[in-house]
C-alpha cells in the first residue's frame, strides 16, 4: 500500500487528531455527509482480471476479478485496487458509513474521523461513543470504535476497539480474549446484509462488554506497582537487546525514549507514573508518535492503525495482562 492519504482529505469532527491530518466537519454530520466530506463517495466494481478463465459458465463466473474503482477528480479511467476470487463482494464506502448510521442517530455515538490510504484501497471510519473510561482523577480513556474496509483483497471488514487516552492523546489497542475485533466479517455475498445485523443484534452488547474488560485491565495495570527491573524485564520482553548489546551493558535507542517519556510530567501524571499502566502508554505513545524511514502522518497513521504499530500495541497489552496474571 502506499503510503499516502488518498488524495490529500480526510474529515474530522472536533479536535485536530492526533496525527494532524483532515478538514473539520460538523459534529452534527450524517453517515452521508462524512463520506462526502472525507472525499469516499464513490463506488467499486468487480471485473473479470484479463486472462481470466470461466469457472462457472451458467452463473458467469471468472477465477479472477479486479476491483476497479471510479474514476475520481480529473482521472478519467477507472482504477485497479486489487484481484481477487470469484466468491469476493465489495462493500461500498457508503454501506460501510452507515453501519454507524443508527448509532449516530441514537446518539450511542459520534462520527469522529475518516479517510482512505493509497489509491483508495483502505477506507477507515472512526466513531466515538458516549461514555469514557476513568482510570484516576483527570486520567481518561475515550472509547472508539475503529471500522476498516479494504478494496484491494487484503482482508476482511473489520471493526476494532481503539481507546484514546485523553492527557496524552496516544491510541490504545484492547484486544478481548478471543480476538482483537468487535465483529469481522468477509467479503462474500451479501456482506453489507451481515454487517448490518451484526450491528443490530449483538454490537452493543460486545462494546460494552470489551470496554468494560478494558476499564478493569487498565485499572489495575495503575495499581501495579514497577520497580526500574520489572520495567527492563518487560521492555526486554517487548525490544529485545542484540547479543553486542547485552555484553556491553547497552540498551536500545527506544528503551531510553519510552523512559524518557515516563519521566515527562505532560505525558505521564505522577501519581501512575510508576506502574504499569504508564509503562503501557509511554509504549504506545512512543509508536505513535516515533519517526521512521516514512516520517509522514500518514505513512504513521497506517503503521499504528493497521501495520506493525497495531500488532506491536497487541503484544504490549499481552504482555502486561501476562505481568498482572502473574501478580495475582
């Protein structure tokens, strides 16, 4: 994927997100207006892949197809996003919107962020929901829901539970024990069907279940108290040292940038500042806002969204329930 925000927009309701990106829009906006407002409004059709061969010749059907998307501003051919099988459906960008739809309505949520990456073959909808996590005084986690759909065959729709923690604004990952989604649901036959009763029988009841499970875990990682050794143990767990490394008494670039960041009282209130809890968010905070070859936002944004920043913020969580497990 490459590594750019799909035509320069995006939206967003509020405040400037994290990653700087996007125009700002109405918090009273629609599942219609969102779409248009992050420049999504258009469609994807699946087409035989040339030299495809027939499979099925009474239904039509074709071993490979490519979803090519509209033409879009002053493009004037259609674009391939990627191949796929025969059994692939699309999900329109706009079916993905108004899966929030009846949670905006209710007022259960909020139309937060949304955008694209590359040529359009990630599509992303960010929804806040009402109520937020205390974790102790002013230490607060907002709770979002993050929903994703890809264009191009790489995956399925998925939605994600992403907490944000307010004194720091880094993005928080909460897998539940059996997977690290709310709801994931493949692109076959009617897929905009299954999303939608996904949504109306069982969502909010694993919502609240997962946030719930989240309050507790984050709770008692800020009653978990981490001595400079408990510290090294996990980060060595988590970025381990080189052989060289260890022989010299050396500890990695990122090690000193995660402590670094403990000891910043803007980051990290001093009243968890050594627990667990704040080990956690220095770690996800150093991903989110750490350079790479790609310093972009937006090269950032797919990396702590859906690339190695996601499954490194997985681990990291693994890693502490394994140290409260082992506490108990």
């Amino acid at each position: 994927m490459a590594h750019n925000l799909f035509r320069g927009r995006m939206a967003f309701v509020g405040h400037v997100p994290w990653h700087r990106l996007g125009e700002a829009v109405a918090s009273t906006v629609t599942a219609r207006e969102m779409c248009q407002a992050a420049g999504l409004d258009w469609e994807v059709a699946k087409e035989p892949a040339p030299g495809a061969r027939i499979v099925n010749e009474q239904r039509g059907l074709h071993d490979r197809y490519l979803i090519m998307r509209d033409p879009v501003g002053e493009e004037t051919d259609a674009v391939a996003l990627g191949m796929v099988g025969s059994g692939y459906e699309p999900l329109q960008n706009t079916e993905a919107f108004k899966f929030f739809e009846p949670f905006v309505k209710g007022k259960y949520a909020k139309f937060h962020t949304a955008g694209a990456l590359g040529n359009g073959e990630r599509v992303w909808v960010l929804a806040k929901l009402n109520d937020q996590i205390v974790i102790e005084g002013d230490d607060i986690v907002d709770r979002f829901l993050l929903l994703s759909n890809s264009h191009d065959g790489s995956g399925a729709v998925s939605i994600r539970f992403t907490p944000i923690r307010v004194v720091c604004q880094n993005t928080l990952n909460f897998a539940m024990q059996r997977g690290v989604g709310a709801i994931s649901v493949r692109h076959t036959r009617n897929v905009a069907q299954h999303l939608a009763a996904a949504q109306t029988t069982e969502l909010k009841r694993v919502i609240e279940k997962a946030f719930k499970e989240a309050g507790t875990v984050f709770g008692k990682m800020a009653l978990k108290t981490l001595t400079a050794e408990h510290t090294d143990t996990i980060l060595e767990i988590l970025f381990p040292r080189t052989e060289h490394q260890k022989k010299h008494g050396l500890r990695p670039e990122r090690w000193g940038r995660i402590k670094h960041i403990l000891d910043d009282d803007t980051v990290t209130p001093s009243r968890t500042r050594n627990t667990l809890w704040a080990l956690y968010n220095a770690i996800t905070r150093d991903e989110d806002y750490r350079s790479s070859r790609s310093a972009s936002a937006e090269a950032r944004l797919e990396r702590v969204w859906f690339g190695s920043g996601h499954d490194l913020k997985i681990r990291a969580l693994t890693v502490c329930r394994d140290q409260l497990r082992k506490a108990a």
